[in-house]
C-alpha cells in the first residue's frame, strides 16, 4: 500500500466513523444538538471526493446555489464573509457558531479580496 492509499483509507474510515456517530445522533432525534453538528462537520471535512458531488447537489437543493466568493485565502481557495453566508443561508449565523467554526478551521495566512 503506498503512502496515498494509507491516508486515503485512513480519510475514508475517519469519514464512515464520523458519519455513523452523526447518524445514531439523528436517529435518536439529536441531529441539530452542537455535539451532532460538529460531527457532521467534521465529516464533511475528510469527504471522500466521489461523495462531493452528490453532497453538493443537496447542498444546492437545501439552500440554493452557493455566493460567488468575494475573497481567498493565501492559497486561492475560496472564503465568504459572514454577511454573503446570512444572506445565502437566509438567517443570522448565531456567533457561536462563528466562533465554533474558528476554533474547528481557524484561518491560516491572509484572506484577499477577489478583484
């Protein structure tokens, strides 16, 4: 096994383990508790690529096509102000998210105005 498919099958179980503890959560009605939401989270973060587009496409229906990002990060990846996130999401973020979402993500390097 190459070092590639070692973090690619570690990534996979990460992800299969995440999302059967998120799920036991939902089953039982706990789905939308913090401790069921940073799960899913953390999930999402290791998402093995052939599940991205079917996650995108719920995504899209739940919530309606994703903002154009207005800023980037040091290695060109897209980020969003809190403001366009609202808008999309069609509610206030509560700031404990936010702060939620720093502490899981915390920002790396310069965020960048796209021009």
């Amino acid at each position: 096994m190459t070092p590639e498919q070692f973090l690619d099958a570690t990534r996979r179980a990460t992800f299969h383990k995440l999302m059967s503890q998120y799920c036991a959560l939902h089953d039982a009605g706990r789905g939308d508790e913090d401790d069921a939401l940073e799960l899913l989270g953390e999930a999402l973060s290791v998402c093995p690529p052939e599940f991205k587009p079917k996650l995108d496409e719920i995504i899209k229906d739940v919530f309606g096509e994703m903002p154009k990002p207005e800023f980037c990060d040091d290695n060109g990846n897209p980020c969003y102000s809190v403001p366009q996130l609202e808008k999309w999401l069609g509610h206030r973020i509560d700031p404990k998210d936010i702060a939620r979402v720093k502490k899981r993500c915390p920002t790396t390097g310069s965020i960048h105005r796209i021009q």
